[in-house]
C-alpha cells in the first residue's frame, strides 16, 4: 500500500467566518469559493465548523431562515484535528471512528494549514490507497 499523506492531498484553502455570519452569508461564500466547509470564530478562537450538510440538515431542514441564523446557532463544536504528516488511511480511520467526514489538518505545532474531506480521498487514484 503506498504511503501518501495528508499534506498531499489536502485543500489548502480554509475559510474563517465569525460565529455571528448569518447562513445566506456563509453558503454564499462557499458557493464563491467552491468549498463545502467553513472554520467559524469567535474572535481570535476556533469554535467549530459548519459544512453545507450542516446548512442543509440543520437549518433548511428545520426551517431555520437563512437571513437570520447565524453560523453559531448550527455549529459542530467538536473540532478534530489530524496532522498533516499522518497517512490518509490514518485520516480515513479517525473520520470513521468520529463518524465525521472532514478533517481540520494541523502542522506539528497544531496550527491549522488546511481540511481533508472524504471528497479529497476518493479523488486519489485507487491505487494510491487499495
């Protein structure tokens, strides 16, 4: 099995939204942007992540009007993070046992230098993790 890790396959990119940014806001963002995710702040600190799951399960679904819920109101505070030297089967087993499908992705001095989803995983070519 090869040995590919996280850092090689990993979006880079990771937005920041403050806890206050009302979800038609947010899903504007990730549409311009083309990400399905966003890191929400309050202040300086990393309070959660929402995803456009998350818009759609915990709000659309609920009736939660876009115009005035804010990304606080349906944040997923756990925050789990992975570095980004671990493998992708490594990653892959840490989604599985937390029941996530995306990854905040730390260097060695945990600050945050990108997400892995289950969408980048699947983009390998399969003989890169069969």
């Amino acid at each position: 099995m090869a040995r590919v890790s996280v850092a090689e396959v990993m979006t880079r990119q990771v937005v920041y939204l403050p806890e206050a940014t009302m979800l038609d806001e947010a899903a504007q963002v990730m549409r311009d942007r083309a990400i399905g995710d966003v890191v929400v702040t309050r202040g300086p600190t990393m309070v959660g992540v929402v995803t456009d799951r998350d818009v759609v399960v915990r709000a659309i679904a609920e009736n939660l009007p876009p115009r005035s819920t804010s990304l606080g109101d349906i944040t997923s505070h756990e925050l789990i993070m992975v570095e980004q030297s671990a493998t992708v089967d490594e990653a892959v087993q840490a989604m599985r046992e937390r029941g996530v499908r995306r990854l905040l992705v730390c260097d060695a001095d945990r600050k945050v230098v990108g997400i892995l989803s289950l969408s980048d995983v699947a983009l390998l070519p399969t003989s890169a993790h069969a």
